[in-house]
C-alpha cells in the first residue's frame, strides 16, 4: 500500500495494523499517531506579491511499552517497509530504556471521544489562489491608505491549514478528526517626523466565512501603528495597570505554567500544594474547555485517546484542578483531565484545549475611565517570568491612562510584580472576551505594579 494510495479509512486501519504489528513484535502496549496536513501562505508586501507558499506533510508515530520499558519511534515512509521498520525502531528503543512505574496507557474506561466539535470547514479547503491573494493585497491597501503617516508595511499574510489527526492503542480506542483554519494578518508601519512605529492586527477562523473583513483588519491595524506615535519614556511609579485582550492572554500563558502537571510535580510551580486554596481574586473563574465547538483549542479526544472535556482551574478565586495527563495524574495520585499533547513521537505532553478567563461586567471604556493614573499595557517583550516564584517582570509598551483616557503613548519600560499578587489584585474584568486563540482574555485590571521608566 503506498503513499498515495492513503484514504481517510485507510489511514485509520493504518494506525491500527501499526498497533497491531507492535504487538506481535513483542510490545505489551502500544498507541500510534498518523498526522497529514496541507498548508498555503500568501504574502504581500507594498501591493506587490512576495511569495506564494505550499507544503503538505504526513507522518506516523509509534510509541510502545514492554512492561514498563518505553520506546517510541516515527516515520514520513508510510509504506510497509517503512512501517516495518518503524515498528522495529521502536522494540528497538525500549529494550534500551529504564523501566519507569508510572509509564503507561490510559485505563480502558478512560477512553473514548465526544464526536464532531466542527473543526473542519469545506469554505477552506475551496479558496482559489487569486482570492487568498486578493484579500492579503485588500488588507495591506486598506491600512496604506487609512492616513498619510502609514508610510511603510511588513506585509500582509493570508494562509489556510487543512488537517487530519488519527489515533489509535492496544485498548480498543481509534478515532480521527479533520481540522483546517485560516487566518489574514497586516503589520503596517507609520511615521511622524523622527517617530517611527509598526503594530499588527489578524484574524483567524475554523471557517473562512467568519472572518472578519479585509478592510477592517487594515483600518485596525492602521489605527493601532498610529495611536504608537511619538512615545515618552514615564518616570518609575506605581500604577494600576490594565492588559488589553491579546497581553492579558499571556498571563494565562504563565498560569497555565504553574498549573501544568509536571511542574506541580516537581515543586516548580508557585501553586504546588494550594488546591482548594485562595490563590486570585473572587472575580477569577479560569477554564480549560476543549469540547466548545469550532474553536481553536477544541478537539474529541487528547492525545492518548481520553476524551475531551471541560475542567474548572480556578473558580471565584480557588484553586480546583491542576491540568494532567495519564503518566503527571498517575505521579500525582490524581486522575487525567484529558489534557496530552504530543507531536508524532515520544510520550504524551499536556498540553492545553481553550483555556480562558470568564468574563466580567464591565466595558473596556468603562475600566480606563475610571483610573485616573495609570498604564494601558499593548505589547510585551521579553522573558522575565518565574513560575517557582511568581517573580515577573517584563519590557512593555502601551498608552499612558490619564483622567479616565488614553492620553499617550509609552514606550521602553518594565512592569514588574509577582503573579500571586497579580491574581489577588486583579480588580476588574472587562466584557470583551474573545476567542482568537486558544487562550482568550478580556481586559483586565490589576490594581497596582510597579511601571519602570525613567
């Protein structure tokens, strides 16, 4: 059976027979993954075309345990020779490997999947090459021309992503799903007098007909390059700051940290121990949801065949679940959340499905408006964050909040803290929500940090 012969079914008994060969060959467990995708880019820079993009790719994994020995191996041959010497790669390996107790696959009633979440949209899959083109050329031209001070671009970017993922293991599980997306960006660059300054503005979707339009892309990522202009440098203070949606998304990046299940294991997480604790203002309700249908995080089952599912991290501020996989629960004495992750070989990370922040009540006008000094945070850099500590500090840059308004803009400072006093002093949460990852935050509010400026 060659390569081009593969069907969606074929693929499927693939992975089977490769469990099914591990096995024979003298595994006790066994669970391969068969990944294909498709991927086009279409890049525009100053309204002419750069390049044009198209890659496809496809790949088995094999991970195997004899007794409590792991070997895993892949390939990108998927025919029988290839297969056959993945799976004796992998024999191969675990014969080598040290035993490891916790090692292991998921019990068989833990397996299962939720069905179809629409990840998959044929709106996608149809695109002509001359409309992915249009609409990078669309979006570009819509910020060039929004004011006279856009003077420059990084380009403009359309790309869709067509995917399938196949799973199956020695204890009865196989499923598979399809996936694609889409997703158009611009980052122009304006400038005025000595002041020069770029900002970007995307927008993704499972579905080609929800995205949003070409014009209002280029017109937000105009106006955001804009609103740059002309930054100062503020003096050292503390201040509350506020974190627009896309940086407030990074603090879940570092609270998703400090809730991974290796990280509680090995003590290096600054929530070790504090389950059924305080740790964040009652206003805090953070999820890890994978089973909301068409987002970006969503999928029927993790990727040691558990299914899905919808699990509480911090509810009104107290700590209820760490996030883990099979072998970080079985370490922990706890049970998976269905929260593995892996590429095609090794053994299952954990990863996370849609991990958000709820939402408050109150409007991003309505936060600003009522600080009377204070920070806007737009952008952040670098990597001062310690999730044994909490310590955080980071290179930032925003708008400067004054009388209740975005007064100007600020440049080259840090805002320093520490994360648990960040959870505990966040003050409000605002009522933008919105899911353009798989991590999503409204605006938050933290009542104080310390803004390092001059």
């Amino acid at each position: 059976m060659g390569v081009t012969l593969l069907t969606e079914n074929h693929l499927l008994e693939l992975a089977n027979d490769v469990v099914k060969r591990a096995l024979t060959a003298g595994a006790t467990d066994a669970e391969c993954t068969i990944a294909e995708g498709e991927e086009f880019t279409a890049n525009v820079r100053m309204r002419e075309l750069e390049n044009l993009t198209e890659a496809g790719s496809r790949g088995a994994g094999l991970r195997i345990l004899v007794g409590c020995r792991t070997g895993a191996s892949y390939t990108s041959d998927l025919s029988p020779e290839g297969i056959e010497k993945l799976v004796h790669s992998a024999v191969e390996l675990a014969d080598i490997t040290t035993e490891d107790p916790h090692a292991g696959l998921p019990e068989r009633e833990e397996l299962g999947s939720i069905g179809d979440l629409q990840l998959y949209s044929e709106d996608v899959e149809g695109l002509e090459t001359s409309v992915k083109v249009d609409l990078a050329k669309r979006a570009e031209e819509a910020a060039l021309s929004f004011d006279p001070r856009i003077s420059n671009s990084e380009g403009a970017t359309f790309g869709t992503h067509l995917g399938r993922q196949i799973f199956a293991n020695s204890r009865g599980f196989a499923g598979q799903y399809r996936s694609s997306y889409c997703a158009l960006g611009v980052a122009p660059v304006a400038r005025s007098g000595d002041s020069m300054e770029r900002d970007s503005w995307d927008t993704l979707s499972r579905r080609f007909g929800d995205l949003e339009t070409p014009e209002s892309v280029g017109r937000i990522a105009a106006q955001r390059a804009l609103r740059r202009l002309n930054a100062v440098k503020v003096d050292t203070q503390k201040v509350p700051v506020v974190f627009e949606p896309r940086t407030a998304r990074s603090l879940l990046d570092h609270l998703f940290d400090a809730v991974h299940g290796m990280s509680i294991y090995r003590h290096e997480s600054f929530l070790t121990g504090m389950l059924g604790q305080k740790v964040a203002a009652e206003s805090v309700t953070v999820i890890d949801d994978a089973t909301i249908p068409g987002l970006f995080g969503s999928s029927p089952f993790d990727d040691e065949g558990v299914p899905s599912r919808r699990t509480v991290v911090i509810e009104r501020g107290v700590l209820k679940n760490y996030l883990l996989n099979t072998y970080a629960a079985r370490k922990l004495g706890l049970k998976t959340t269905g929260n593995a992750s892996r590429g095609l070989t090794g053994n299952a990370g954990i990863g996370h499905g849609n991990f958000y922040l709820e939402k408050g009540v109150q409007t991003p006008e309505r936060i600003v408006a009522g600080i009377s000094n204070g920070f806007y945070v737009t952008e952040l850099m670098g990597f001062g964050v310690n999730v044994v500590t909490g310590d955080y500090s980071r290179g930032a840059a925003g708008l400067w909040i004054r009388d209740g308004e975005l007064a100007y803009a600020v440049s080259e400072v840090t805002i320093a803290g520490n994360l648990k006093e960040m959870l505990l002093g966040l003050e409000a949460l605002g009522t933008d929500l919105d899911f353009r990852r798989s991590m999503a935050a409204p605006t938050i509010k933290i009542g104080e940090m310390t803004v390092g400026g001059r």
